[in-house]
C-alpha cells in the first residue's frame, strides 16, 4: 500500500484522537525510518520518546523472536521467568524493593496513585490527596488525567476523581501552601516532556524531599519518559541524586514492546497485597523479554555515555543556532531530551522539519522537543541541526 491509502483506511476507521502528521512509517532501523513510499527520514523522536535503542534494535529483537517461540502470555495468576528477571533488574539498580509491571505509562501512574491512596488509608489515618504540578502530564484515564495539571486535558471530562490538587512547578512555598492533613504525596516529572520540556530545579528537588521526609509525605517520580537513559542515567533520578519512594516507567523500558512499571520501595510496597490491584496483560513474558533486553543493553554497553555526549553536543550545537536566530527564546534539556523554544508556533518548524527528512515534534505550542535514539551519531546530530537551520532560515 501506498502512504496514501494506508493514511485515507486509517481515517475511514480509527478515531480521530491524534493529530496525525500525513505520514505511514513501515520500516525502520536505528535512527532512521521509511514510509510507504519509501522516503527516508531521520527520527529525533523516537516515535513518542520510546525507542531508546533505536527502531529494530538486534538484541532488543532477538529476545523477542526467541520468547515468541516459547510463549508469548501467561496468567498473572501463574509465575514466568521474564516478569522475575526483569523485576530483579529493575530492583537491583533502582530505590526499590517491590516492581508492579503493567502496560503503559497511564497504567504506572493509576498503580502509583491507588498505592498512594492504599498507604494514606493504612498508614496515615485516611490521606489520600495528591499534589501534582501545574504543566505536568500523567496520562489519559480518569484519574490520571486529573493529575495531569493542563486544564485542556481535562475538559469534557467532569465530574472528575477528587483528590489532586495542582501546584506551579519548581516552588517548594506553593507545595507547603497547598498541605493539608488531607495530603498524602506530591507528584511530578523529573522534566516535564509535554509541558515544553521544563526541568526540574536540581534544588527544588532536593528541598522537596527533605519536606516529604518530614511530613511523612510520599514522593512520587513520573519517570515515563525521563528514565531509561533518556537523561543520560539509567533513572532520571539518579542525575539529581534524589531518590522517590514511588517511581513509575513506561516508554523506553522495552523499546517499543507495550510495558510499563511501577517501582516502590518496601515500606510502601507492603500495602499492595493480594487483590489490590491487577492486569490481566501486565507483565507479559514477550514484553519482559524485550525489556530485559533492552535493560541490559542500556547497563552493558556505552550507550548511556554516548547518550551524554551526543545530547550535550546537540544542546551546544541549538545553543549556537539561538544565537543566529531571534525566533529561538531558549534551549532546556538533560541528556538527549532537547527543548527549543520559539518565539511562535512550533507546528509549522515540525511541518517544515519533516519535509526535508527529519522528524520532531512539538509541544507546549511553541517547544520543539528533539529526543533522537540513544545511539545517535554525532554525524546524524549535524545532519538534523542542518535541517532545522535550513527551516528557520527560511
């Protein structure tokens, strides 16, 4: 099929809940992908900040031809290797004792809130509000979506799950404003990736903690998309030298296969007993199979590192386009999560990006959110700043 026909099926029978750029991928290897045409582009967003190893990755690959060949589902109510080896990963190299694996990032965020809930009513004399930060994005169920502080998200919605209240990012005063004896956790994005790739302040963090710690609060990390080595670390967090007492992964954790995790430390892990909480798919040996894979790539090799260097080098080399073009207001990031913002739109840069091979993506209306494979070249940085240059020349 041509690009398209695939496009013109798509939209006679799928909902039409994502603004869809006219483009049909159906290959794709390292940092590189083809459409249906077969048009080569360069991805600097790994298909929603998700395939950290590259598209077709052959360890990552191989794992999963070699699971589906012995099973590829078994009931949560039976053990599997898979979800053992990939917990113990998980819990080795991490704050936690305890793994609940799932499907995806909203589902490790709806884990992490009803843990939350369950700690405040066993432990706390019934606290069940969460403070989430304005900006923030946590996902698309209910209760997520109302954790998520973008009122644009929300709308149509109501009547909406109570318990969140919403905070400004990086202000320790407005968190200790919004306690009450109702609140039992804050909640937030080491970057906030759909917010317009907004850092965390490294000391907010750190005074953050130490008021969690002394109210007897949790602190909940949404690690979907900062985790993985996006940062540069296995886990975000471990650049900020902070650790969560809840953490949650999902997009990079088996590079493209559906998972997602919630991570918590003992204390907190012991109010999940038995039927608590559940997932039928959750943890499914195909995709842990992936998952380890992909997390033992990410602790045996040089990637991590590359992913330092190379998003250092990206950030320095959109840090001297800012300097030749007005438009651009700021570059912000950690590791090879890269905003630029603009003085306008970004939808029409991205438009313009695509057109000549390469791939980002807009967020916050006007941030282009560059996060390339962890495996990037230095070479394949030039030829995507190249492009960009040329569209804000134009």
């Amino acid at each position: 099929m041509t690009s398209l026909e695939i496009i013109a099926r798509n939209e006679r029978f799928l909902f039409p809940v994502y603004p869809r750029a006219p483009l049909a991928l159906v290959r794709g290897e390292g940092c590189r992908v083809w459409d249906a045409d077969g048009k080569e582009y360069l991805d600097f967003f790994s298909s929603t900040v998700v395939t950290n190893l590259g598209h077709a990755h052959p360890q990552v690959t191989a794992a999963i031809v070699e699971q589906a060949k012995k099973i590829v589902h078994v009931s949560n109510l039976h053990h599997s290797a898979p979800q053992g080896e990939l917990a113990e990963l998980l819990c080795t190299h991490s704050f936690a004792s305890r793994v609940f694996l799932c499907n995806s990032g909203a589902e490790a965020n709806e884990a992490a809130i009803k843990l939350a809930r369950r700690y405040g009513s066993e432990q706390l004399g019934g606290r069940f509000e969460i403070l989430t930060m304005l900006g923030s994005f946590h996902g698309r169920t209910l209760a997520t979506l109302t954790a998520t502080g973008q009122e644009k998200v929300r709308q149509g919605f109501q009547p909406l799950p109570e318990g969140f209240r919403y905070v400004p990012f990086n202000d320790l005063a407005a968190v200790e404003a919004a306690y009450s004896p109702r609140t039992v956790a804050v909640m937030l994005e080491l970057v906030q990736a759909e917010g317009g790739v907004v850092p965390v302040d490294p000391d907010y963090l750190r005074q953050l903690r130490s008021w969690c710690s002394e109210k007897g609060l949790l602190l909940i990390f949404d690690e979907v998309q900062t985790a993985m080595g996006r940062l540069g670390k296995l886990f975000g967090y471990e650049l900020f030298g902070v650790e969560p007492d809840i953490a949650t992964l999902a997009k990079g954790l088996a590079n493209g296969v559906p998972i997602g995790a919630m991570l918590a430390r003992a204390e907190v892990a012991e109010c999940f007993r038995v039927g608590a909480h559940g997932s039928t798919f959750g943890g499914n040996p195909l995709a842990c199979a992936a998952a380890v894979a992909t997390v033992r790539t990410l602790l045996d090799s040089d990637v991590l590192e590359n992913c330092r260097q190379q998003g250092s080098y990206l950030k320095g080399r959109l840090t001297e386009c800012a300097t030749r073009y007005r438009r651009i207001r700021e570059v912000r990031g950690h590791g090879l999560l890269i905003g630029v913002e603009l003085d306008g739109p970004a939808a029409p840069v991205v438009d313009a990006c695509r057109e000549r091979g390469l791939i980002v993506n807009a967020t916050a209306e006007r941030v282009i959110r560059l996060a390339p494979p962890l495996i990037v070249s230095r070479e394949e940085v030039d030829a995507a700043v190249e492009i960009l240059d040329e569209v804000l020349a134009a």
